[in-house]
C-alpha cells in the first residue's frame, strides 16, 4: 500500500469510526495508525493526500471520543439500572 491508500483509509476509517457504534473504537484506532504511516513518508505524498490524512485523523479523534463517551454513558445508565433494582427491591 502506498501513501496514498493509507491517507483514503484514514480518512474512510476515520468518518467509519464516527458512525458506527462499539466499533467505532477500533475503527478510529486504525484510523490514526493509517494517518501516521501516511504523513510519516511526507516526501513521497501530495498536498491533496496530505489533507486526506489530516482529516482522517481528526475525525479518528473525534470517532474515539464520540463512541468512548457513548459507551461510558451506556454502561453508567446500565449499573444505574441495577441499582434502582436493588433499592426497590
């Protein structure tokens, strides 16, 4: 894979991460290693690709961020669930 698939990756990886829950995670994971390896070689890739891969890792961060929030707030609503059970038990 050249740079430039790594860049399209990022990005495709990155806006994947955003959308799809749980998964999400990973996606967004992947997405910033894609993203690093791409602007690591900034010698052999363009302008164009450049942004490809800056925008793949910052819609990685905000994938991550989304879904970690999401999940966090999922697994909060669920022990407060059992709880309440507990209680009025």
């Amino acid at each position: 894979m050249n740079d430039n698939n790594h860049a399209v990756t990022s990005l495709v990886l990155g806006i994947l991460s955003i959308v799809i829950p749980v998964i999400g995670v990973i996606l967004g994971i992947f997405g910033i290693i894609y993203a690093n390896k791409s602007t690591d070689e900034t010698i052999n890739i363009s302008d164009e690709y450049r942004k490809y891969a800056v925008a793949g890792k910052v819609c990685s961060i905000v994938g991550i961020c989304v879904q970690s929030i999401a999940i966090f707030f999922t697994v909060l609503a669920f022990l407060l669930f059992v709880f309440s059970l507990q209680l009025f038990m």
